[in-house]
C-alpha cells in the first residue's frame, strides 16, 4: 500500500505506516496540486490529511485518484464541504497513530 501524508504529522501515524510496512509519501511545505502529484497522491492507496486547515486538498486528489482512500488524523473538525468526501476521520486523542496504523492496513503490511 502506498500513502500520501499531508500536514505536519505530529501524531505520527505516518511513521506508524512506515513502520507497518507500508510505502509513505510526505508533501513538504504547501500541498498544491504539483506537490500532491510530485508525492503520488494521484495513485496511492491511502491519502492521510493531518491538517484539516488543507481540507481542500481531499477534493484535489479525489479528482485524480477517486479510489484513494482519506484519512483525516487531526483533532478539528472537518469543513462540511470536505467531510463526504473523507472515508475515516480520527481525533489523535481517542487513537494512537499505532492503533490506526494496524487498522487501515488489516493486516496487509507491505502489499
């Protein structure tokens, strides 16, 4: 499986990902569409917002990869325009990124 991280991340469930096995992907700086495509957004597996100030970034690869999907781990809330279009979303508080890790790859670390 092959994820996309966008935002800083300070949970760490893209290291737990790395950690699962998985291939991650961090876009640096401002995740225009360029640095979305440039970091795979348009064929990864996972898509994973840590910032839901991004929020508009979800409509932006949904557009090129409508089968990706979105993980928000942030404790806001998500803008209602984005929230439809997110699969999961998760407060840090209420998982560790561990926890999280282990369920969005069920088991199919690496693949």
């Amino acid at each position: 499986m092959t994820a996309v991280v966008v935002g800083p991340d300070e949970d760490g469930l893209g290291a737990a990902l790395d950690a699962a096995g998985e291939e991650v992907h961090r876009v640096e700086g401002v995740p225009t569409g360029d640095a979305l495509r440039a970091a795979g957004a348009d064929d990864a597996d996972l898509f994973v917002l840590t910032d839901v100030g991004e929020a508009t970034t979800i409509a932006v690869v949904k557009e090129h990869n409508p089968g990706v999907r979105v993980v928000v781990y942030d404790d806001g809330s998500l803008p209602a325009f984005a929230s439809g279009q997110a699969d999961i979303a998760v407060d840090p508080a209420l998982l560790g990124p561990e926890t999280v890790a282990d369920e969005l790859t069920n088991g199919t670390a690496g693949s």
